[in-house]
C-alpha cells in the first residue's frame, strides 16, 4: 500500500525561506540608507548653509535657509582668486590624468602581454607602491621638490601625484589587458600589424573600462588633493582648490555662510563628474577583479 508524501510542508518551507530573504533585504537596504544618510548629511549641511545668512546659523545651526541668499554664491563666483583656483585644480588634474593613463597603459601593456626576467618583480614593486601613502613620503619627496627646483609651481604637484596614482591604474589594467586573447594578436600580426598598430587598434578599444575607470580615479584623486599642494604651493596665485578653501576660510573666518558657499562651490565639480562616470569606475574594477 502506497504511503503519500507530505507535500503541504513544502510550500511552509518555501515561505519561510522568502520571508527570512525579505527580512534580510529590508535590513540591509535599511542599513545602506542610514550609511548613504550619514555620508551625504555633511554635504547636504553645506550645500544649504551657503544660502543662510550667519545669523540664521548662529540662531539654529542644523536648520533650513529661510530667506534663500544668493548673494554668498555671487559674491565667490565674482572673485578673481576663486577662479585661478578653479584654473590651477583643472590644469593639474587633467594633466595628471592623462600622463598617468598614458604611463600606466604602456606599462601595463608589457606587465600583462610578453613574458621577460623579473616582470613578478617589476609587478610587485608596483604593488608595493600602494602600501606607501604620501603622508608617509611628504618629508623626502618636499626635499626632491625643493632639489628640483619645481617648489611652488603646478609642475612640482603634478610629478608626484603622477607618481603615486600608477600603483594603482597598472595594477588596474594589468587584468584588463591580459584577458585580450593572444590569438587576436596573431590574427592582428598575420594581417601586417605591428606591435604599436595591436597596441593603438586594438588594446586601447578593447580596454576602454579600466582606461575609463582610471582616469576618473587619478582626476578626482588629483582634484581633491590637500597635503601635497599645501607642501608644495606657497603663492596664492597658484594654489587649487582645496588650498584656495583654506586661505578662503581663514579670510573669511566671521562670514562662516561665506565660507560654507565657497567650499561647496568647490566640491561640486568633482561630484557631478564622480555621478557621472559612477558606473564606469564600478564596471572598471569589476572588470579588473574578474580579469
């Protein structure tokens, strides 16, 4: 005599299991909100406390504007120095990106597509770049500025932030470029392509995410660079951004809606351009991981 199986405990099973997943999910998603609150709580008080007047933010400092003033934002936006400053982070960031993707892919194209003694040691030493932050090197590399005669000058930021962003863009692109497959290279050089035709043609094309992903990465760590300018640039007339916020606040040090004005005005270029290009920067280093 046949015996019937217990089918009804199944789908009990089956619930439950769907409402431990949704309860999981819902905490995480509540635990994402609260962190994604608490970074952007600081932005947010910035952004609206360059329309308050001081008196609005001695009376209630974590309160709303109530008479929206627009003056704050004019009156940094009609001075000269805040776009010399604007001008000296544009120069700087772009030219250190670009050197620094053009450096790190060349370096990258030969770590990950030919095979030669110590190319595992050559890696490494890039790798062990990234285990030496600039606070560490400030005082040596302040005196090889200083020997170099670049002190006070946008060169003399440029060179090291060059310097210590390729660390990581090669170990970035190193996955990218090695997953080309070489069959695609013979195929390249059984049709008369050199080495620097695969390289322009081809790699270049075909690695456009980590490109992408690194030259985000170098522009906005360039961008928002503070400990190395403040080493370096001791003029007014060449100082970026974020020294040009700290001159701003301790010129400005009673005025504090002013000065919220002002640094927010700063840090608006870079996160537009961090919104923009956020998938990028993701799909790179997913990318990157995979490879």
């Amino acid at each position: 005599m046949a015996i019937a199986a217990p089918v009804a405990s199944r789908p009990r099973r089956s619930r439950r299991v769907s409402e431990q997943t949704r309860r999981s999910s819902l905490i995480s998603y509540f635990v994402a909100l609260v962190l994604i609150g608490l970074m952007l709580a600081p932005v947010a008080y910035i952004i609206l406390g360059g329309f308050r007047s001081n008196s609005e933010i001695t009376v209630d400092p974590s309160g709303f504007p109530q008479a929206w003033a627009w003056s704050n934002f004019g009156s940094v936006l009609a001075s000269s120095s805040f776009w010399t400053q604007v001008l000296n982070s544009t120069i700087t960031a772009v030219c250190t990106t670009a050197f620094v993707v053009a450096l790190g892919l060349m370096a990258a194209y030969g770590l990950s597509r030919y095979a030669f003694r110590g190319r595992g040691i050559v890696y490494g030493l890039f790798t062990a770049g990234l285990m030496f932050p600039l606070t560490v090197a400030i005082t040596p590399l302040y005196v090889l500025v200083r020997d170099l005669g670049l002190m006070n000058s946008l060169a003399g930021v440029i060179v090291p932030q060059i310097a210590f962003a390729l660390p990581l863009t090669i170990i970035v692109l190193v996955p990218f470029l090695a997953a080309i497959p070489n069959e695609l290279q013979e195929a390249a050089a059984i049709d008369g392509l050199g080495r620097l035709g695969f390289f322009f043609r081809m790699v270049l094309r075909l690695s456009l995410p980590g490109v992408i992903t690194v030259g985000i990465l170098a522009f906005i760590g360039s961008w928002n660079a503070y400990l190395l300018p403040l080493f370096i640039l001791n003029g007014e007339a060449s100082f970026t951004l974020p020294l040009g916020t700290q001159a701003f606040a301790s010129q400005y040090a009673v005025d504090t809606a002013k000065v919220l004005a002002f640094t927010s005005l700063s840090m608006i270029p870079a996160l537009i351009f961090f919104s923009l290009f956020e998938r990028r920067i993701v799909g790179g280093l997913t990318g990157a991981v995979k490879g």
